[in-house]
C-alpha cells in the first residue's frame, strides 16, 4: 500500500512539472518592461511553485535511514568466533594488508639506483679519451722490476676498466726495463678478457723507458682525463690535462683543483 502511494505521489509531481513547463515557455517571450500585474502574479505564483516541488522532490529522494547493524551473538563456541571476525567494515583493511599496500607505494617511490655505466659517465663528466697507467692502478704490481718476474690484473678494477672502455677511448700505458715485461703486461691483460670487449686493442697499450716518456704520451693524446699513481708526474700535467685522478692510498695534502684522489679507481666510481 505505501509503494502504490508513492508511485501515485511521484506520477502527480510529473505532471505538475509538465504544466509549470508549459507555464514557464509561454511566460519567456513576455518582456520585463511589459510586464502587468496579472503577468507578474503568475509569476510569483509560478516561483511559489518551483519552490514547493523542489522541497517535496527533496522530501521523497532523501537518504533513506540507516540500518542498524546487528550485532554478533557472543559465544565462546569456535563458529560464533569465526563469524565476528568476519564481521568487519568492507572500508577498513586489515593491518596486514595496509602495510603490504604501504611496501608497495615505498618500493614504487624508491630512488632508482645508478648503473655502473651511469657512475662511470658521471664521475668522468663525460669525457670521451682517458690515458692511465698500468702500474698500481690496474695491475697488482707497483714497480717496473716486479713485472719482470710476473704480471696480474687486479681483479676488483677489471669491471670498471671494462665500463670505461664502453664509453672513452682509452689508452693503457707503462715504463717497463724489457721487452718481456711487455709480453708478460700484454698476457695478463688477455688473459683477464680485457680485450674481448671490443673497446680496447693492443695497439692501445704503450710501453716507454722513463717517466718523462709516459709524460709525452699523455700530452700528445690529449685525454679530458689521466689516471696515475706517480704524484710527481701528476702534478706535472695539472696544467695541461682538464681532469687527472691521483691513485695512492695516502691522499696528498694539496693538489691542483682539477685533480682527484683515491686509495683505488674502483672506489673512486663507488666500487668497493
């Protein structure tokens, strides 16, 4: 009985919006400065009527009351316990699920961590041509009288060495008292796949019998950097290299500002 009511309430106020439509399109063309008093009482008569069938709409079309929620019978019983625990609001997640919702908005905002590649061409400001000695940087010997005995490939700088030759022209260089100190050098970087990578070949790799020659290749190559262990000869090419890294374990107090300092060239790109 109440549901026909309200259709027979909600077929009225169609109705009665029909009629006030048709009212309002035929009071439209009525100009405001012809207006007489019988066209301005239907209007206030009209405006009395939209106000009345918007408050009734508003009446009918309201919330509806809230349902109160039951409540869950308590009991000791397993089933009952189950049952409430259930019984939770659809808009409240567990707290298992919000932290597994919290570590995934954290891994999805996490900074992402550099390649090596990138550190390599960062460290290096994008220098295209790097000149460095093989004594104490890459090979695990210091003096040119240990490479006559043997020679070996630091493997901790092996993967840096590589990322550089992907990105610089890259020249090896020593001062070396033979002819098989060179041939031992040249085998032992073969053999540590230093020349299967395609960006270093032989020819790249210079041998000389003084200091000063190493100087002289440095200065006709021309590198945006220079990597050594000798701070003498580092501080000799201050002036005419832009970039130059000084490999030492002991830092040394001053240096010029366009050289750096690190105990290894694997830590100077992060690599430890």
């Amino acid at each position: 009985m109440a549901d026909y009511s309200k259709a027979e309430l909600v077929q009225l106020i169609k109705r009665f919006g029909a009629y006030l439509s048709v009212k309002i399109s035929n009071l439209l063309p009525i100009s405001f400065n012809n207006l007489d008093s019988r066209s301005a009482g239907a209007l206030a008569g009209l405006a009395v009527a939209i106000l009345f069938t918007w408050r009734l709409l508003r009446s009918t079309s309201g919330p509806q009351r809230r349902q109160p929620k039951r409540q869950a019978p308590s009991s000791s019983s397993g089933p009952s316990t189950h049952s409430s625990s259930n019984l939770t609001s659809p808009g409240v997640f567990p707290s298992s699920e919000d932290s597994r919702a919290q570590n995934v908005i954290d891994e999805f905002f996490q900074p992402v961590k550099p390649t090596l590649g990138q550190i390599v061409r960062q460290k290096l400001s994008e220098g295209r041509k790097v000149t460095c000695r093989l004594l104490g940087v890459v090979l695990e010997q210091t003096t040119p009288e240990e490479l006559q005995k043997q020679a070996t490939v630091r493997s901790s700088v092996l993967e840096v060495l590589l990322e550089i030759t992907k990105f610089c022209d890259l020249y090896l260089m020593e001062r070396v008292l033979d002819d098989e100190s060179e041939k031992k050098v040249l085998l032992a970087l073969e053999d540590a796949g230093v020349f299967t990578s395609g960006g270093l070949v032989k020819d790249k790799v210079l041998f000389c019998s003084t200091e000063n020659g190493r100087i002289s290749f440095v200065r006709q190559l021309e590198p945006d950097w220079h990597i050594d262990s000798n701070f003498e000869i580092v501080s000799q090419l201050a002036r005419f290299i832009k970039y130059q890294l000084h490999v030492s374990p002991v830092k040394p107090e001053r240096t010029a500002a366009n050289v750096f300092s690190s105990p290894t060239l694997e830590q100077f790109f992060g690599c430890v």
